[in-house]
C-alpha cells in the first residue's frame, strides 16, 4: 500500500484518481448530466489505466521474462478490451467497431507520430530496430487484409457479402488470433535477440511484489469495467452536445481516452532517444488491438452481446486502416525517423480526424 | 528410354503418371463420373507437369544458359497454359479468370510463405538475392496495374468500361508481354549478374540428349492437353458434389494442381537454405502467369474461344492480386526471411482460401 | 538583353518564342480555327515556360540559398498554375482536375521513368539520393491520402460525400500547404545536409542579374496567362476533332506541354549519371503540384472561378495517382536505378495513358 501511494505521489497523471469517486457520485445523483458525466468518467479512465500498466508490469517482472513479455502483451491493452466490452454489452456495435478502427490508427498514427516529433526536434535524427518495426507492421498489414476482405466482398456482392459475414468473422478472428499467438512466440521465444526489450515503464523502478500487483490488477480491472459503464453510456449524448458525429467520438475520442495511459511512456521514451521504446508501444499497441483485442471481441460477442457482431467495418473505416497500415510500412522501414517524418505521419492522422469532424452524423 | 525410366524411379511424383492411362479409360467406361474423373485427371496431371519441367530443363541445359534460360521462362508455366487453354476452348471464362488469379496468389502467397516456413523452422534467419526479389515484385506490381484499371473504369462507370474493355484487354496484353520480354532481356542479358542462376530442379543431376528432352516434352504436352479437357469437364462438377464454390475450385484447387510440380524443388530448395531457387520458383511462376500466360491467353480468345475474353477480372479477385503483390513487395524488401515471414504470407493466403470457400455459389 | 538573347541563341527550346506572336495574331483573325490555335499556342507555352525556369533560377542564385531554393520550390511549377488559372476562370473543372492529377502523373511516372529509361541505358546501374527520394515519395503519399478521402467518403455515402466536400476540401487544401512549407523548412533548413543539391539548370552557366531576372518573369508570366487561355479555349474542341477524349487531354497533353519545360534538365541530367537531378525535377514537381499547386486552386477557387472548387476527384484519377505514388514509393526505396526500372514505371504510365485514350468522351 506504501508502494502505491508512493507511486501515486510521483505520477501527477494518477492523481486524476480522485475522479473516480466523483463518477460514481455523479452517475447516482444525476444520471441525466451526460456530458458532466462523460468528462468525468474520461478523466477517471485514465489514471486507471496508467495503474492497470504499472500492476501489469510489476507482475510481469516478477514472473520472469519469458511470461512477462506475454503477460505485457496480452493485457497491455485490457483498458480498450474494457472499454469495448462495456460497449458491446450494450450492443452498440457501431461503438465498438470505431473504437476498434480509431484506437489501430490512433497508435500507428498519432502515437507514432507525436513520437517522431517530439523525438526529432530534440534529435537531428534517431535510429530505431527495424526488425521489431518490421514485424510489427507486417501483424498490422495482416489485420488489414482480414478487415479489407470482408469490406471487399460485401461491396463486389451485398449478398454474398452478408450471407457469409457471420461464419467468416469467426474465422479470420481465429486466423488473426493464431497469427498474433505465433508472433508472441516469435519475438519473445525464437527470435528472442532481434527485439530490443521494450519495458513499458521507466527502466530503474522498484517494482512491486506480485501480490500487490495482482491485488491491484483485479481491483482495477473492475473499476475500469464500472467506469467504462457510465462512458459508454455517456459518450454519445455528451458528443451530440458538443456537436460531434459518432464517428469522430469513436475514432477519436474512445481511442484517445483508451490509450492516454501509454503515451506518456512513448513520447517520454522519444525525448530520451529511445525510440525502439515508442515504436514498439506504438505499433505493438495498434497490432495488438487488431490482432487480438477485435477477434477476441467478435468471439466474445456470441456469449456478451445481444447479438453476435462481425468483422465487417465502415468502408471509410476500413480504407483509414489501410492508408494507417501503409503509412507504418513506408514510414518504419528505413529505421530512422526525423521530425518531419513525424509530421508526415500526424498530418494524415489529422486528414482523418479532420474527416470525421465534418461527416454528418448518419454518415458512418 | 533408360534415363526416363530411370527419372521415374527416383522421383515419387512421377509414379502418379499410372493414372494417366486410368484416366483415358474412365473417360471412355464412364464419362458422368465426374467426381471420380476429377480426382483421377488432377492426379495425372502433376506427374506430367514434373515431367514437363525436367524435359524442359534438359533442353535448356543443352543449348547453352541464355536460350535455355529463355526456354525455362517462357515453358515454365506451360502446364498451367495448356489447362486454361482447355477451358478457353469451353468456353469457362469464369474458370480461366479464376485459375489465372489463383496461380499468382498461390505461388506469390503459397509457394513463397510456405518456403519461408520450411527453411525458418530449419535456419535460424535466412537471405535471399534482393535484387532478383526486387525485379520480380516489380513485374507482378506492373500486372496488378493492368489488372486494376479495367476494374476500377469499370466501377467508376459500367458503361464506360464495357465499351472500352476489349480493345483496352488487348492493348494490356501486348504492354504486358512486352514487359514480360524486356524483363526476360534485363534478367539475362544486360543485368545477368545480378540474378543468381536459379535452376529448376536440383543441381548435379546429368541431364537428358536433347532428343530425349524434345521428345519428350512434345509427347508430354499432348498428355497434359488430353488430361486437362477431362478435369476441365469434370472439375465443376465434382466442386459441386464436395460443396465447394467455383471460385474456390478455380483460385485453390485448380491453382494447386497446376502449380504442384515447381512446389517440391522450391520447399526443398528453402530446406537446404537455398532460398534463391524457392523465391525465384514462387515469385517467377507468379509474374510469368501475370505477364505471360494471362496476356496470351486474352490475345488467343480471339482464335481459341467462342468469343474473346477480356482481361476484367472479378472485383474480388482484383483486390486479392493486389494483396499478395502488396504482401510480397513489403515481405521481398528485405532480402531476409524467418519461419514467422512464411506464417505471415501464409495468412494472408488462409485468409482468401477461406473467403472462397464460404462465397455462396453465384458470388463469382 | 544581351544575355537573354544569349540564352535564346543556346537553347534551342526557346526558338519557340517565335509562336507567342502568332498565337495573338491567329486568335485576333481566325478564332474559330481551334485546332490551329490548339497546336500553335502548345509550342508557345513550352519556351515561355523554359524562360520562367530560366528567370527564376537567376533570381534564385542571387537571393542566397536559402531564399532562392524557396524561390526555385515555389515557382517551380508556376505555368502549370496559371494554366489551371485560366482554366478556373473559364469553370473549367474537369480540365483543372484532369491537369492537376495528370501533372503529378507524368512527373512521377513518365519524367522518373524516362530519366531511368534513358540513363540507364548507358550506365549499367545508376545510385542516388535515397533520402531525397523518400521525402518526396512521403509528401506524394501524403497528397494521395488527401485525395483519396474525399472520393471514398464519397462512394460510401454520396450524400455525406457531397455535404462535408466544400469545407473538407478547404480543410485538406490548408494541411497540404502546411505540409509542404514545412517540407520546405526540412528540406532547406534543418536536414539541409541529407539532401543533394538540386541546381534545375545546368551547373556553370553565368546567372543573370537580379533586374534581367525579376522583369523577365514578370513579363513572361503575363504572357503564359495570355497564351493559356488561348490555349484553355482551344484544348477542348481540338481535342474532339483529333478524337482524343476530354480525360486524355487534360491527363496527357495538358500535362506534357506544362511539364515540357523541365524534362529536357531532367533527362540530360539522367545522361549525365546526375541522378540526384532528375529525380529532384520528377518527384519535386509532382510533389509541389500535389501539395501547392491544387491546394492553392481550390483557395483561389472562392475568389476566381465562378464557384468554388473541391478537391473530389474522378475516381479513375484517384485511382491512377495512389497506384503512380506506390509506383514510386516502391521504385525509390533502393535508391538505384537500372533501364529496366525506367520500363517498369513507363509501362504503369502507358497503362495509363491507352486507358485515357480509349475511354469515351463522357466517361470522365
């Protein structure tokens, strides 16, 4: 407890936690504030996840580095699973599928990118494992053609396309989570020496004992899931107000909110000069949400959701991740980064958000 | 006679070559077998293609590097030519367009993942010649170009594109065999030495008299040209019965029967870390389809077939062309390879063959 | 004046300069003879051009390097923006689109793949500027992703597509301007080094001073304004009589009269193993008419034109600009270049071309 305190004390972003009474407060007291409660319940996601990572890292460094990279790996992204959950629960689809599309471009674009920048106006030019970058954006560019080909036969056929969405969703949800599986076993097994390590916190921290971080990880996780809750429900009527389409909140907002906590770690990680660490929270991050937080979803959604939900996005959606997933290739393959490759890659992640902004709300 | 017979009992393949003469007799005794013809003609024709390709290499051995590099080049894929020339003259556009888009993806996708795969799980990381890489990605990028634009002009406006769609096939044609011969001329002539010597089956064999070579191959491609109107007559009908969908039938399995034979000296080739040979089998077979077979078969429709056939593919299959180039240009840019490549190009190809297999029947 | 008439009697191109006259005279006494003035005022505008180049580069020289690079990026494409000025004036918008996206076309593909073409059948293999390239492959990608979005927001949902195409055009017009400048400041400023320098004439020749200069591109700018629209008003109905559609003008044509000015620098320099140069002249043009010159259309659109213009292309040219920006994105990252590289990229604009020759006229 001592720990977590301390912890508290030194990160200013876990202060946010006195939101997270606040939330519950409000939510009780005046379920019809929408847009208070959707500020609030932003402000109470964050820290949550920031704590989320920290457990997930202690927990991860005690158990030896084998199952730490996997522990990482598989719930360095639980916040956005959460967070999705709570939206599938309530069969908002629509939700959930911009959340999923935002959150791959949010990381490979903005996260990326911000990254590049703020790397490259402090260095003339940084370096970084093209080997890990490269892996990362062939996961990414394999979650692409799984999304693209759905898409693709929906639109040669309409027919064709919705008799067979609901069998090929489960199936390339399988295929993706096979692929992601065998990626772990990789980076983390085979081809152990290629990946610089990528802690996900500062190198030199104390860590926890396990069962603080486990203790934690399970506290968490549920306040998370209740937050989530009121955010979800919230985010939609809040957007009305402040005269946004559903598909700039999903893509942006959620995706911002859900990823806020491993941003800190990336853009600090550039202003150090260690990019391998921004980039593999960068990419590692949007492949992870592709690879394995949006099949698990679809399999999930024949047990949670009122019905079962397929892989078939929005056509501007779908064409976003590609030019994303392009993006990442053409940008990481060369291995270094200046700061105005970091404008590049923010200028087209501004062409989306920019898009989004001005479609009218029936559009997505 | 003594070398052939003596090629017959090393090579396992080839002791497929028994159902030849079963097929001719089934064909006779019971032509609405269909099912059984299928398995029958599909099982004949890859002891003949095997064949095939070592007449044809014989020959090429024989007169010297840069004729028999241009006799491998142009014969290569003469198997898959005869088997679509037999549905050209059935009149199976459908079929033709589906078996031509099959063999590229299967052996951009199949072949080439699949060596990747052997060799990885045998060497740690492996390397490849970059610059023939490079040429190859290149041609099958150019193919895709003239397989995307009747498709897209046609999407943008129907009328348009079926106005213009069989002088603008035929102008594709030649530009695509032109580009065809000018690489044949680059990769032996003027820019040899940058192409490692790639031969089709495993060195330190002693090759046949020309004689021999020749006779062969004419008696063989007589074979494979009778062999192929049965399983052409018979393939669709037999899909039917097993369930499957004609584009399934044409993209996978017609695409795996025709390509069998390269397949053994290309996974063989990456088990003994030569992985030159099995990217040259998978990357060359692909453009040659593309660049070659494809064209010539468009310009034959006008001698060959009932009417002429247009080189304006399904819009579903234009998009998986343009994946796999896309998935081999990113994958050959490094000129490395590990087992997890080979499961990433493996996907991508996992991926369609299950689309295919779910489209209901009409979808193509 | 000495020095110009110098400069006349040296570049055999400005021989031309005998035209202009005989353009205004012809549009005074024959103005219905359009195919005659459609041809006479094509030649005048390729020496003009040339002198604008010339002018701006002597200014260039004397204003620092710096100022005159900035100078040289700017200017750079001037009568090709005053061309479209005349077209936007007489409403023109499908030539304007039809210009703009053959321009970067032609300089991406047509002008690259001719200086390989050309330089690499006398040099075996040719290196260059790997850096230069990418940054103009990345500003080329980013222009694309810009065009992109609107034509497929547009597809998805025609009435979103038409509601948010004003203000989105607006907004992307902004960012592409932003993007470039900031291109600029990397390019000149803080990466100065990685880039060779990119002289657009010859190296050695004797400037002319800064008055000569400044009057010359003063007094040619109002002559290409007066020739094009002579030329603007012509295009058209020549065009019908040589049979050619409205697509293929403004993609072709247009395109080669104003790039005509800078290919023979490009090509010369391909001869000269100055690659650097070509590619500079090729993906530097296209670039800056991707990213200023159609930006700075659609802004003087709402003060020129009649109504405003927006940046939704036709879906064909949308098409053909994302394929010629993977052509060179693909064909740059090397970083060589061989003879073959140069048939690869013209036979992707040959494609192009014939696909534009053979569409009916109001297919576009």
């Amino acid at each position: 407890m001592k720990l977590l305190l301390e912890e508290i004390r030194r990160n200013p972003l876990l202060w946010l936690l006195a939101f997270v009474p606040v939330v519950f407060a409000v939510a009780q007291l005046k379920p019809e504030a929408h847009t208070l409660l959707f500020v609030l319940s932003a402000l109470a996601i964050v820290p949550l996840t920031v704590l989320m990572n920290v457990a997930t890292e202690s927990v991860a460094a005690k158990t030896g580095d084998a199952v730490g990279g996997l522990l990482n790996a598989t719930l360095g992204n639980l916040a956005e699973l959460i967070i999705a959950l709570a939206a599938l629960r309530a069969g908002q689809y629509v939700l959930v599928k911009a959340s999923v599309a935002g959150a791959i471009v949010t990381n490979s674009l903005f996260v990326l990118g911000m990254s590049f920048l703020l790397g490259g106006v402090k260095y003339h030019t940084q370096e970084y494992n093209r080997v890990s970058g490269r892996l990362q954006a062939g996961l990414l560019f394999l979650a692409t053609v799984a999304l693209l080909i759905p898409s693709a036969i929906a639109r040669a056929d309409p027919a064709a396309g919705a008799a067979i969405s609901p069998k090929l969703s489960v199936g390339l949800a399988v295929l993706l989570i096979v692929a992601y599986s065998l990626g772990i076993l990789f980076s983390l097994k085979t081809h152990r020496e290629s990946f610089a390590s990528v802690p996900h916190s500062g190198a030199g921290e104390a860590p926890w004992p396990v069962s603080l971080g486990l203790g934690t990880l399970a506290g968490v996780t549920v306040l998370v899931a209740l937050v989530s809750e009121v955010f979800v429900e919230s985010v939609q009527k809040a957007a009305e107000t402040f005269g946004m389409t559903p598909a700039f909140v999903g893509f942006i907002i959620v995706a911002l909110v859900g990823g806020m906590s491993a941003m800190p770690t990336a853009f600090s990680g550039a202003r150090k000069d260690r990019l391998d660490l921004s980039v593999g929270i960068a990419l590692g991050s949007a492949s992870q949400i592709a690879l394995f937080v949006a099949p698990v979803l679809v399999l999930l959604s024949y047990f949670v959701g009122p019905t079962p939900m397929d892989l078939q996005f929005w056509p501007g959606a779908v064409v976003m991740i590609f030019l994303a997933t392009l993006t990442t290739a053409l940008v990481t393959n060369s291995g270094r980064s200046t700061w105005f490759g970091g404008v590049l890659v923010l200028m087209v992640y501004l062409i989306f958000a920019m898009t989004l902004y001005l479609l009218p709300p029936r559009a997505q």
